[in-house]
C-alpha cells in the first residue's frame, strides 16, 4: 500500500516557509498554509477514506495559528501513529539579524505583535517554537540562501530525482484586445495563421469545436510552429529543473482568444502530456 506524503512546513517568520510551501506545490503536493493543527488531522483523516486519495500533502504551520497553534504537539504525535502515513517536519529558520533586515525591506509587520520585526520580537518567536524545532525531522538555515539554494536544498531532502515528471506546464489561452496575461513567462502570438473567424460556418464556434480545430492545425505554419516550440521546451525544461523552478507558464495568444489561441493551446496541452509532464489547461476568453 502506498504512504501517503505529509510534510508539516514550521519555522520562523520571513525564514522562506513561503517559497518552501511553492515548491512542495510545484512537485505536486496539496498545499494549505496556516491551517490549525486539529483540523489537519481531521484532513489527512477524510483524505485516507476518500475514493480520489490526495498521496502527497504539505501544511504550513506557524505562530500566526494563535491559540491553535498549541494543539502542534498533540497534532505531531498523533500523524506519528498513523499507518500509511510518511510524516515529516520541516523547520524553516534564519539569523536574527537576517530576518530583521527582511522585515524591513519588505516593510511587513511581525505576526506576533503586528508590529515592527526587532531581534527581540523574533527571539521571542524562536523561543516559542523550540520544542516544535526539537521535534524536527529536517532543519534549513536560509541566512545565506536564495531561492534557488533554498530549492535546491528542498529537492535534496525531498526530491525523487530531477523528475519531468514532477514539471508543471501551466497553458492559457487569451485574447490580446483583453491584454496579456501578467503570469505568462512565455507569450506566443497565434496571429501569423490564417483566421477561423472570417470562415462563416466556424465564425461563431471557438477552437474546442474539432473543426475550427482541424482548420488551423492543417496549415503547414502551424505544423511547423508546433515542432519547433515542442523541440524548444523539451531542451529547456531540464535547464528549468536546475535553477530549481518547477514550472512554467506558456500563454497562447489571437486577437479574441476564441479560435487560434485555444486550439493550438489544446494541441500542445495533448502533447505536453503524451511527454508526462503535469499540465494545467485555461482558456481565459471562454469563462
């Protein structure tokens, strides 16, 4: 029988909790920051009877939590008992004097007194939370790491390899009269091929119809674009992987978002998964 993953993500506030609840979500996992202790429980609970079982789940856990926090102990011990269950802790810390340089570039106030960061307020932070970093199973200093070392780090405690597997592709289709989209990391304009909207019988349909799909897939450029973009993620997605990103958002564009962009978004979601990449699908102009 196959255990099902949970990784309790702990540590001190503006320690990089934040970007370690992102990469477990970028390798799959079913992420919720700041849920109480209890209900955790009461969640891996229903999640093990239920018919579409969540195999991998990560919960960020802090002081922000108030009076729920101190039910962590109990929580701990309990998902140490279960059966079927790979329990983890990870504790997520960083200097006093780093996180109080963090606090004031961001400007953000510190959730335990909602007020200005100083060495004082988090090091009454870390003495509240010792026994639960005693408790740990793994333990990152992020002073002197960026993301990408943060990531990395996570992937050699955590990982399963540089899986393409484990890649996220995010595709969305959009209309350019409605802007671009703001996540978009690569942006492609579908413009170049011959437009369904001027043909009568496909004018009122959009590129989920397998006619207006045929017509633009049968035009040689569109053939020869979709080789080639096929070709380009293929090369740079292990070179993603290494800088630690897993995932990558690829936005189609025509002038509508109703026939272009959403076929040639449908083609390269079907291929992207034949490849066994996670793929997630949107046609922004279609809601």
């Amino acid at each position: 029988m196959k255990q099902m993953k949970v990784v309790i993500v702990t540590g001190l506030s503006g320690a990089g909790k934040t970007h370690a609840a992102d990469w477990f979500e970028d390798r799959g996992y079913y992420c919720v920051d700041n849920m109480p202790p209890s209900l955790i429980l009461n969640f891996v609970e229903l999640t093990s009877m239920s018919e579409n079982k969540i195999d991998k789940a990560a919960f960020v856990v802090d002081i922000r939590g108030g009076e729920f926090f101190h039910d962590f102990n109990e929580c701990i011990e309990k998902l140490k008992g279960y059966e079927g269950i790979d329990f983890k802790i990870l504790f997520v810390e960083a200097s006093n004097a780093t996180l109080v340089k963090r606090y004031n570039e961001t400007r953000r106030s510190h959730p335990l007194t909602g007020g200005a960061a100083s060495a004082e307020v988090i090091q009454k932070e870390r003495e509240k939370l010792r026994s639960i970093r005693s408790h740990s199973d793994y333990i990152i200093d992020t002073t002197r790491l960026k993301v990408a070392g943060l990531n990395e780090e996570l992937e050699r405690i955590f990982g399963e390899g540089e899986s393409e597997s484990a890649f996220a592709i995010n595709i969305v289709s959009f209309g350019f009269k409605y802007g671009i989209p703001a996540e978009a990391d690569m942006v492609f304009d579908m413009r170049f091929i011959p437009n369904p909207f001027y043909v009568p019988s496909l004018k009122k349909l959009t590129g989920n119809n397998k006619k207006v799909s045929a017509y633009v897939m049968k035009n040689h450029i569109t053939q020869v674009f979709i080789k080639h973009l096929h070709d380009m993620i293929d090369d740079v997605v292990p070179y993603y992987i290494k800088e630690g990103k897993y995932h990558l958002n690829i936005a189609f564009g025509c002038t509508g978002g109703q026939h272009r962009s959403v076929a040639t978004a449908n083609k390269m979601a079907e291929i992207f998964k034949e490849d066994g990449f996670r793929v997630n699908l949107e046609h922004r102009q279609l809601k």
